[in-house]
C-alpha cells in the first residue's frame, strides 16, 4: 500500500509539474522532472501510436492483421495448411498480445483523465 501510495505521489507532483498553468495562461517556467523510471518500450510505442495520423484501434486493428496473414502465410509456405486456408484458433492466438497492448494504452489513458478529473478535488500537499 505504501509503495502504490508512494507511485501516486510521484506521478501526482510530475503531473501537477507538467499540466498545471499560471493565471495569466503561460505554462509554468519549472523545469520536468526526473522520472523515478526510464520510460518503457510500450510507453515509448503508445506514444508513437499517438502521434499517427489515424485512430490507435486503427492501428491495432492494422498490427493485428499484419501478425494474423504472416503467420497464416508461414503455415501455407510450409504446408501445413492447404493454401488460402485460416484457422480461427490463430485469430485468438495473434489477437491477444495486441488486446494485451491496446488495453494497457486505454488504462494508460484512462487513469490519466481520471487523475485530471479528480485533480481539484485533491487535498494533497506536494511541497
């Protein structure tokens, strides 16, 4: 519990840092801050994904098919399927590590709306 509630304060006083603006609507002069953390490769992918000019399920549901017709392929070069076959258990196994990053980028979203959303209400002192 201490380590979770310790990770929220982190994040907390490196949102407030990055999304908090002056009166006079310029953005705070202080400087980032450090990350406890370097980013990960799935943050630096969503991130990546986000900046695309199409919606990310677009690009999930793009990555998925890529996986599904390279590995339908591959069982049709090496005859274990006859040609212009599919068998649906390999739309389940090429599905789930795409479900597995296309959902940690929705939470990712997700809890970060909810922190702005809940950010006036907070009663946590940073200083």
């Amino acid at each position: 519990m201490m380590i979770a509630a310790g990770l929220l304060f982190h994040f907390e006083q490196w949102w407030q840092e990055i999304s908090m603006k002056t009166t006079d609507g310029k953005m705070n002069q202080a400087p980032l801050p450090t990350r406890p953390y370097s980013p990960s490769w799935v943050d630096h992918f969503t991130a990546w994904l986000d900046h695309l000019p199409f919606p990310t399920w677009f690009s999930y549901l793009g990555i998925w098919l890529i996986l599904f017709v390279s590995y339908s392929a591959v069982k049709w070069w090496d005859r274990t399927y006859p040609s212009g076959t599919f068998n649906a258990f390999h739309l389940l196994l090429t599905g789930t590590g795409v479900y597995g990053l296309a959902l940690m980028h929705y939470l990712d979203r997700s809890a970060a709306s909810a922190l702005a959303a809940f950010r006036p209400v907070l009663t946590v002192d940073i200083d």
